[in-house]
C-alpha cells in the first residue's frame, strides 16, 4: 500500500457516506421467504438478524442462514456489536434438534453455528454447543459443521469437549489488530484469542481452524500484516477479512475509513503469500460469507498438498 494509503489507516476522522462499492440491491430472490418462514418456526437466533448483517438477503436468497444458538443475549459488551447484552436465559434444552432439523428444512451442505458468549454458564456453553454439532451431524450425515464459539477464556477443558462433537472447522475470529482490542472488545484478549486456536490444533492437529479479522477501525498496515502473522504463527488455516461497518446510525464505534475493492484484493494476496490455505477478502466478507466456499478451496489446497 502507498504511504498515503498507510496515513489513511490511522485517521481519526470517521467516514460517514457509503461509498457506491458498499450499496447493497435488495434481495430478488423467491427463496427469502421460505428461508425466513423456517427461521421463524425452528425459534431459533440467527447471527443474520441479531448482528444486522449486510449480507442477509443475499445469503437468505440461497437458503443459507447462520444459527447463533445458546441464545441471543450475550454477558459481554463489545462495543462494535449489535447483538443484546445482559442476563440471558438458560439454554433450551431442545434447541440441538430444533437446529438439526432447520438444517435439514434449509437443505444445507455447510451450516454455520455460532453463539453469544456465556461467561455465566460453568462450561461457557461449551457442552451445549458440542450437542447442537452432534445433533446436525446425526440428523444429516452430509453436512459439513464449521463451529465459531466464544474463546471460552481458552480453558482447554471447554475447547477439547467441542472439539470431541468433531466439527469441520474451529472458527475463531481475533475481529481486530491487537492494539484496538482492549477498548473495542474489553472482555475480550487478542493474545487469548490466538491461544484458542492454538489450543485447537494441540488437541485435534487435523481439524481445520479459521479466523476473521475486520478493518476499517484505525488500524494501520503493518499491524494488519503483524495480525496475519501471527495467525500463520498458531497454524491458523483459513482467513476471513471484511469491512467494518457501524450496526447503527449512532453505533458507539463509527468507521474510521472504508477500504476499496482493489486494498481487499491486495490484502487477500499478501494474507495468501503467507501460506494461508483459504482466503476471503472483500467489503461484505464476514466469518461465515461463503463459508462452503471457503471451505471447498480449504480442501482443494489440502489434496494438492497431498499430490
């Protein structure tokens, strides 16, 4: 990236029109409607809804749908989110087959379940979790699981019983460059983080991890790049970057700047130069976009490895 461009990474004066690459048609296709419909009836949350995420019409047009499960109120208080915070409720004790069985209506290939974090549980929600995969699995053989938990406070007990349910992928998303972490996600640790995925590839040295990281939040070059690094350096497979985008008119955290379709491509080259075996990067990209995508050029890399 050119100096100017690096300056433009710390600025701190917030951009607040959308620029044309980020203006979004609304969603055309007949299948929006069943796929809220089943949505509806399964009661379940999804991070599609709860996160006000851009991409909902077009992945609900697909019939993809990401399920956030263990509720939708989440004990921690990330300033960038949209999800609810407070006391949640006990976890349903029947959502593992209701999930299963909206996978099945949705006729899924690759599902993607994530949750609120639940510092209140014992476990942090981490049984329950592994339930909902058992359930999937059991219900639709098929189906490929990718699993993007909380960090549990790395506590190795919890990630080993998830990893044990034997998702596809452990997605964990650091979200930010180390150095925007303690005021933008304050109950959260960029250095544990890493040790999440660490701790998965200790465990299960074959499964597959991924993280997300997104910009736009006034980090700079080198600490995006330091950031890649270091998920090269815990064996962190696959790598999603996206565009920050305020939730909210009056979001507690305002978009610093918006990156353009060409310093995404870049980054998606630099990210790949690193021996990434997947890469996303792109202004909509978030951590389950395209995840079946993702996923098949994961395994395309894998059985060239293997040649």
């Amino acid at each position: 990236m050119s100096n100017a461009t690096q300056e433009n990474h710390s600025s701190s004066v917030p951009v607040r029109r959308l620029p044309p690459w980020l203006k979004r048609p609304l969603a055309g296709c007949n299948a929006f409607g069943p796929t809220k419909t089943i949505v509806a009836e399964s009661g379940l949350a999804t991070v599609c809804q709860e996160a006000k995420c851009p991409n909902q019409g077009e992945c609900w047009g697909k019939r993809h749908a990401t399920f956030m499960i263990l509720g939708d109120v989440c004990t921690r208080r990330c300033r960038f989110c949209a999800v609810k915070h407070g006391e949640p409720m006990p976890p349903a004790v029947d959502e593992p087959q209701r999930l299963a069985q909206a996978v099945e209506q949705l006729g899924l290939r690759h599902v993607v379940i994530t949750s609120v974090s639940r510092d209140d549980l014992a476990d942090e929600g981490a049984s329950h979790f592994a339930e909902c995969v058992t359930a999937v699995r059991d219900a639709a053989a098929s189906v490929t699981v990718e699993v993007l938990p909380a960090d549990f406070h790395a506590r190795q007990e919890c990630i080993a019983r998830l990893c044990q349910a034997k998702p596809h992928v452990y997605n964990h998303n650091i979200e930010m460059v180390e150095r925007l972490t303690p005021t933008l996600r304050p109950q959260a640790n960029y250095r544990r983080s890493l040790n999440v995925l660490s701790t998965v590839k200790s465990i299960c040295p074959e499964m597959i991890t991924k993280s997300g990281l997104m910009v736009g939040l006034g980090e700079t070059h080198d600490e995006l790049l330091a950031a890649f690094k270091d998920l090269r350096a815990v064996g962190c497979d696959a790598l999603t970057i996206g565009q920050y985008l305020a939730p909210t008119r009056n979001a507690a955290v305002p978009v610093q700047r918006y990156y353009t379709p060409e310093e995404f491509d870049e980054l998606g080259r630099i990210a790949l130069s690193m021996r990434f075996l997947a890469v996303a990067s792109g202004p909509f990209v978030r951590s389950s976009y395209d995840a079946q995508e993702v996923f098949s050029k994961i395994q395309e890399a894998v059985s060239t490895d293997a040649m």
